[in-house]
C-alpha cells in the first residue's frame, strides 16, 4: 500500500489510467477503437527500438544506501516490462530514490547532486535547481497523498497468492497425470473383463455342446445294449 502512495504520487492521473500498446499498428487500431467508442483514454507507444534500452540510473545504488535508500521506485512493483520501461519514461521512476523513515534527506542530496525526488514513508521530497546559480537549489517537502488508483495493490500479497496458486497448478498437474493413469489402467481392465466374459461365454458353449455329446454317447449305448441281450 505504501510503495502505491509513491507511485501515485509520482505518475499522472492521466498515465495510470493510460492503454500500452506493443506495436505502432496496436496503438493505432487501439486509438480508432476508442475514438470511435467515445473513451478519453491514452494509449501510450515506445518505440521498438528503444524498448530494449535500460533507462539510465542516476547512480549505483550501494553508492547511496548508506543514506538510508532502500531502492529505485521502479524497482518496488511488478509489471510488463514493456508497460515499466513507458512507466519509466513518463515519470523518471528509474531516478526516484525509495528511503526509509531516518533518511538525512539534506545529506543525501549534498552527497548526490543529481538526484531530485525521494520518498520516505511520511514524504515526497523534491530538489529543484536554481536557474540562477548551479548548486544553488531548493527543497519542497509534502506529505504523500493517499493512492486512489492503486489502493487495492498489496505487492507482498500478490506474490504470496501467486506462489500459492503456482503450488495448487503443480499439485493439480500431478493428480491430472494419476487420474490418467487410472483411466488407462481402468480402460485395460475394462478390456481384460470383456474377454474373461467372452472365454466365459465361450466356456459355456463348449459345456453345452459337451452335455449335448454325452447324452446322445448314453442315447447311443442303450440301444447297442439292447441289440447286444
């Protein structure tokens, strides 16, 4: 909930709520699609050459996590890479610094001129340089604003709903695959009790067919006996 507080404060409105296409024609068609439905929706398009490209960092960060950062804003939540590197893009996430709540904010920015925006679990802080001298700057201090878009976004417990759900597919696989091998075995079986009942049938004819000879052998030996006295 809090690394969502950062990203809404960091990403317009009109970004979030934005469609990514993959391709030139996707954005186009996407485009018609909307203009035709009347939806005052973005769709937002990188370039195939640059979607490859890794945004460029400020600096390593071991080089400033003694200052308290824990990481890059782009760094604390899941997407597309695609729809992270548009992210990035727009907002400059790859740039943004991700602290912790005894961060020397003053410090960190003396130590690195170059970084302007950092987030504490209390505050957005913002550095802007002055156009009148090269280290003359400012610093604007505000409290973060509550998400709206992303409220509902638990990062920790999605991966553990994911975990879990990747665990019960593997589970479901491997009773997928004894299920079949029931139903094979089942099908042999099944093979195995119609000839059992075929021989049997066949077991009986043979019977009959045996009583049949018997009694005309009997039939038979009463009338030579009786020619024989």
């Amino acid at each position: 909930a809090l690394h969502a507080q950062y990203l809404e404060n960091s990403i317009a409105g009109w970004v979030l709520t934005s469609f990514v296409a993959q391709t030139a024609e996707d954005k186009e068609i996407l485009m018609k699609e909307l203009f035709d439905k009347g939806t005052k929706i973005t769709v937002l398009y990188t370039p195939k050459e640059q979607q490859q490209a890794n945004p460029p960092r400020i600096c390593p960060i071991q080089e400033i996590r003694k200052f308290g950062v824990i990481k890059w804003l782009d760094e604390v939540f899941d997407a597309d890479p695609l729809v992270k590197l548009t992210l990035c893009n727009m907002a400059r996430l790859h740039q943004v610094a991700v602290a912790d709540r005894n961060t020397n904010v003053q410090s960190l920015y003396e130590a690195e001129e170059r970084l302007s925006i950092v987030f504490t679990p209390e505050s957005q802080y913002s550095k802007k340089r002055s156009l009148y001298g090269a280290r003359a700057s400012s610093t604007t201090v505000v409290p973060l604003r509550k998400s709206v878009f992303l409220s509902g976004v638990d990062l920790e417990k999605k991966k553990n709903i994911e975990f879990q759900l990747e665990e019960i597919r593997t589970q479901s696989d491997g009773i997928n695959r004894q299920l079949e091998e029931l139903l094979e075995k089942e099908t042999e079986i099944r093979g195995n009790i119609q000839k059992i009942r075929k021989e049997r049938d066949q077991l009986s004819e043979l019977r009959k067919k045996y009583l049949s000879y018997q009694k005309k052998i009997e039939f038979h030996q009463q009338e030579l006996d009786a020619l024989t006295k």
